[in-house]
C-alpha cells in the first residue's frame, strides 16, 4: 500500500499531471465557447453539457484518451530508463509490481478526467442553479431516458463513466509501454485503439460497438448499456491477463 501511495503522490506532482489537467480544462473551455447554444446558455447544466460533448466544437471525446494515458502511462519505461526497476524488484515481486502499477495508472487515468468535469459541474451550478432541464437537441444511446426526466443524475452518470473510461484507457498506455519500447507511440497507442475502429466497423455495421461511444454515451443512438459495458469488460480482462502473464513469467525466469 505504502508504494501505492508513493506512486499517487509522485504522480499528482509531475509535469505529465499538470499538462494533462490543463490539456482536460481547455478541451472542456473550448466545447463551451464554440458553443453555437452559448448565447442561449440561460438555465441548467447547458455549460456542462457542451464542455463535455454536446458541443460541435467538443475536443474532450476527441483527447480522452490520450489525457487518460498522459500521467503514468509511460511509468514502466521511466523505472526502466532511471534505472530503477532493478531496485524495485528487490523489495517486491514483478507481479506485485504490476498490480500496483495497474491500479495506480487508473486512478491517476481517472483523476485527471474526472476532476475537471467535477469542477465544470459545480461551476455550472453555481452559475445557473436552476434545475431547469438544458436542451441540447434529442440526445440518445445509453441512459437517454434518464436525461430526459434528471438530467444532473445524467451527468453524474457520464462523470462516474468518465472515470472508468480514464482507468482503462491509462492502462492501455501502460501495457503497451511492456512491449513498445517508445514513449511518443505509448502516449498515442491508446488514441489507435480508440479511433481506428471508426474507419472499420461502420463498414461492417458494427457502428454501435465503436470504443467512440464508451465516453461520449450519445455519440450513437443505438448503443446499448450492454455495448459500452462490455466493452470496458473485455478491455480490462484483456490488458490485466497480457500484464500478470507477462510480469508472471519473468518472475519465472530470474528464479
């Protein structure tokens, strides 16, 4: 627990942190104020929603990924470029290692989405108090119905997917960082995996499962709960099976 921490602590402290909080802050700023609503922008969450992803101009659905990955995606080619990873190894299995490194990566992924949208949303309320519904349009896909009759439940829900989005998406940076031994490719990996679907699976009619739709839940109307949850799922499964292997079979080798 103890290197856990340390491994907050350093991180919220980086210049990769910092960047990627100014990066999440004016993807939101500029959602908002390429707003074409904005003169309209009298009541409810409309600022929230347009910084978010109801905006023509939202560059948040666009860098998620990216943000996500920016604070340790790259910490396992860091320790191994100080020439730390040797002195870690003697206090702790490369298993253990990996497991701390996961979760870490995650919740710093998560951090550094959710915590903007959190100071949007109380801004937002602060500003315009009212509960009164914002329109932006017919918005569909996941948790539509609930948009319609709560919409600060919505963007409560889209805050907590957010933060999931974030997790996943760090570690795709981090896992990859096992195998590609670049800084620049890991940082854009996870931007790969989340676009280039979108050139493929419309082709198909698989539109509905592009990773697109797992952060902006109204980029498709006819995504399902199912379609997004799923997906995170296997993405998890996926990256920590390929890490416990990979770290798992090292700890075989130097024994």
């Amino acid at each position: 627990m103890s290197y856990f921490i340390y491994e907050l602590k350093l991180s919220l402290k980086s210049k990769l942190f910092i960047f990627a909080m100014i990066l999440s802050f004016l993807s939101i700023l500029f959602g908002i104020l390429g707003n074409r609503l904005l003169i309209e922008m009298e009541e409810g969450l409309t600022l929230f929603f347009s910084g978010f992803s109801f905006s023509t101009s939202s560059l948040l659905p666009l860098l998620a990924p990216l943000i996500a990955a920016l604070p340790m995606g790259n910490t396992y080619l860091n320790d191994q470029q100080n020439n730390m990873i040797t002195a870690i190894f003697v206090r702790m299995t490369k298993k253990k290692y990996f497991f701390i490194k996961f979760f870490s990566v995650g919740v710093m992924g998560s951090l550094v989405i959710v915590l903007p949208l959190i100071c949007l949303f109380l801004l937002n309320l602060l500003i315009y108090p009212s509960s009164a519904p914002a329109y932006m349009g017919e918005i569909g896909g996941p948790f539509s119905t609930i948009f319609k009759e709560n919409q600060r439940l919505y963007a409560g829900l889209l805050i907590l997917n957010s933060g999931l989005f974030g997790f996943i998406y760090a570690n795709i940076g981090f896992v990859s960082s096992i195998f590609i031994k670049n800084k620049y490719i890991t940082a854009f990996f996870p931007l790969i995996i989340y676009f280039f679907p979108s050139f493929i699976f419309p082709l198909l009619h698989l539109d509905r499962y592009e990773p697109v739709t797992t952060f902006d839940l109204s980029a498709n109307t006819t995504t399902t709960f199912q379609n997004i949850y799923i997906q995170f799922a296997f993405l998890l499964v996926v990256l920590f099976s390929i890490g416990t292997t990979y770290f798992s079979k090292e700890n075989k080798n130097d024994q």
